[in-house]
C-alpha cells in the first residue's frame, strides 16, 4: 500500500509531500490542476520510463 509520495523538482513542482490515508484514494480536480504530473512523478519512483522534459531545471 502506498502511504506517501514526495516529489521534488517536477515539472511545475518544486516540492510537494502527500501522505495517503487508509482505503480508497481518489485525485480529482479542475483541468490543469497538476493531476497527471502527480502520476507522472509516481510512475518514475516505480521505475517506469519517463521524459527528461519532466525534471525541473534550476534556472
């Protein structure tokens, strides 16, 4: 079971720490809310491949 996510440098985010309760998990809201980055980022912490346009860069 997951219970937290941190990410660090992705995309539009800088960081961001989520803990998850127990049960169902649901990620909803307004298009353009960031939904899809959170999968993107979660995708890459379980090993899948991934765009280097992701990573934030240190401007």
């Amino acid at each position: 079971m997951l219970i937290g996510l941190s990410v660090r440098n992705v995309v539009l985010i800088e960081k961001l720490d989520l803990e998850f309760a127990q049960g169902l998990t649901a990620l909803t809201g307004e298009t353009g809310a960031g939904k899809s980055i959170l999968l993107d980022a979660l995708g890459m912490a379980t090993g899948a491949r991934s765009d280097r346009g992701l990573v934030r860069s240190r401007d």
